[in-house]
C-alpha cells in the first residue's frame, strides 16, 4: 500500500484498530486522535488527516485490507453553497463588531454542535486566509469598520496590562511599550515562532498570522521580556499570570487556555488517558480552539521548521538558558507551585 503521510501498512492498521477500540468504549474521534497522537508522538492534526485520507481511498485494494471488517467510512459533507457562506460570515463578521470572538461568535451560531461550530470555523479562516477581499465587502456591505477590531481590542491600553501584578512584584513596572505585528509571520510559523523580542531594540515582534486565541498571552509573555524577565519559563509563568489578572476578557480566556496546554502536555508524557479525560471536560469552544491550534502548526512541520527550532534553541543556549527550545515548557513546576501549591 502506498504510503499516505509516512504511515506505512502496519502503522494504518494499528490507528485502524484504535479508532475502533476507542468508539467501542464511546470515546469522541476528537479523543481518538488526541490519544493516538500522544502514544506516537505524532500531531493530533497529522493523525486525524490521515484517517480521512485513508477512509477517502477506501477503493483501493490494499486500502480495504486495512479497513475489513470495521465498518468504518468518511461521512459525505455537503460543502456550504455560496449563499450559505456569505449568510455564515455576516453573522460572524456581526457578532466580532460587537467585541464577540470568533470563537464565540460560531459557538452562537452551532446551537452548540461542536461538529457544525468547527466548519464554521474551519469556513472563516480560509475564507480569511484565501479571499480577505470577500470578508471586506461583506463588512462593508453590513457598514461594519473594515479595520482588525480583534486585534485592535487585544492591544488597546496594552501597557497597563501589567498593573495587576506590579502590587506583587514592583520590577514589573516599565516604560511603555508597542508590540508589532511582523509583515513576515507566516516564515515565522515555518519557523515554528509565535513572537520574539528583538535583543538590539527591544521591541516585541509578533506572528499575527498564527491562530489568534493564543495572541494575547503572546504579547504578554513578550512583554514580560521587556520588563527584565528574562528565562523563558519565567516569562511564560509571568505572561499566563498577567493576562489573568487582567480583567479583560481576550486576555484572561488566552492565559488560562496557556496554562492549561502546558499542565495538560505534562499531563499526556506521565498519563495519556488522564490528560484526555481532562480534555473531554472542556468546554467545547475550548476544545475547537486546541482543534485549530494543533492543526494549524501540523501543517508547518517540516524540515524549516526544524532548521528554526534548533538555531533558536542555540541562540537560547548561548546566553544562559540551558535547557533551550524546552524552557518554553519548563513554566510547568511554576505554575503548580501558585494554583496547587498543597498538591
């Protein structure tokens, strides 16, 4: 059988035999995939296009092999017509006039569904990504300000972000400061990058092409930075705790959303099972927003992307931070000291 993905005969058979297993015991594909990709050390993204991918090539003799006797088969999706998409994102585009997330406004417009809520999601971005043209006539069409007001309310009164922690730890306090979005963040997705800090200005650069749940606590890490946080650790533990105590919406959701990808990362490397039974009790807008995150870096891997960690992972190693690339995960131990200290 021709390989699809990397995945050879035997690597098929065996999610074959995990996704049946795991919808016998009534367990989400979402699960499936998220649980599969943990025990291989795959993306959960890179996983479930492959068993689409399979499912679709279902003709093919090798392919029936596989899938013999398992009654598995792709659900036919009607793709949305012209008319259902234009309805999709006016009422997308309506709800972030009016401070809505994207996240939230297709939660709104599901009822809930979590399979329907990620096609709308799914319809948006590429529809943004593809034709931003079409989501300005359709703003302008409904007298919406055609300017990013998502962005713009994630960076309004950014530099008094840090005042809820300057009370504990008065180094905090700084100049103020402007972060910028880079003309070039799609080469930094390839690079595996969301934001840095430039050593010789000290401005904050970010990826604004990367999935925008994440963007809030982004700035804040790099904010962190400029405010003398220099660990990487520290600045992602400072970051997460500043968007919390925030107070505003976009940045309290974005550091708790943080922090639990890193508890639930260390979770899933001592116990898969356990880190996706804690997945499942997510709210699903939570659950969608991992979904597109995780797809969306699935599809920068690559070998520029491994080429960007391991300069990056020097550059962090030459002035001081041992562990590297893996600092960003090293917040871990900081973060149980301050939510469960007594665990």
């Amino acid at each position: 059988m021709n390989k699809i993905n990397g995945y050879t005969a035997e690597e098929a058979g065996s999610l074959v035999k995990y996704v049946c297993e795991g919808k016998l015991k009534g367990k989400t594909l979402t699960r499936i995939f998220e649980e599969y990709a943990a025990r291989t050390g795959r993306a959960k993204g890179s996983v479930r296009n492959y068993y689409y991918a399979l499912l679709k090539k279902s003709d093919d003799e090798d392919v029936k092999k596989v899938l013999n006797g398992t009654n598995l088969k792709a659900e036919a999706i009607k793709p949305f017509t012209d008319e259902e998409t234009d309805k999709i994102l006016r009422a997308i585009l309506t709800q972030k006039s009016k401070g809505i997330s994207v996240r939230r406004a297709v939660l709104n417009l599901s009822g809930g569904d979590d399979k329907l809520m990620l096609r709308y999601q799914n319809k948006y971005r590429n529809v943004l990504a593809k034709q931003p043209e079409k989501i300005k006539a359709i703003m302008e069409e409904c007298g919406l300000n055609t300017a990013d007001g998502e962005q713009k309310r994630i960076e309004d009164r950014i530099n008094e972000l840090y005042d809820g922690l300057t009370g504990r730890w008065a180094f905090l306090e700084g100049p103020d400061r402007r972060a910028k979005p880079a003309l070039y963040s799609k080469l930094m997705s390839a690079w595996g990058f969301t934001g840095y800090l430039c050593p010789l200005t000290g401005e904050s650069t970010l990826n604004v092409d990367c999935p925008e749940v994440f963007l809030p606590v982004t700035i804040a890490h790099e904010y962190a930075h400029q405010r003398g946080v220099a660990a990487e650790q520290e600045a992602n533990f400072v970051g997460i705790l500043a968007s919390i105590a925030s107070g505003r919406p976009a940045y309290v959701y974005s550091g708790w959303l943080y922090g639990y990808q890193h508890l639930s990362n260390a979770l899933y490397r001592a116990d898969p099972e356990a880190a996706s039974a804690c997945m499942a009790e997510l709210p699903a807008a939570a659950r969608a927003d991992f979904v597109y995150n995780n797809a969306y870096w699935a599809s920068w891997e690559g070998p520029i992307r491994e080429v960007g960690e391991t300069v990056y992972d020097n550059f962090l190693r030459s002035y001081g931070q041992e562990l590297g690339m893996q600092s960003y995960g090293a917040c871990v131990d900081l973060l149980v000291a301050e939510f469960l200290p007594l665990t």
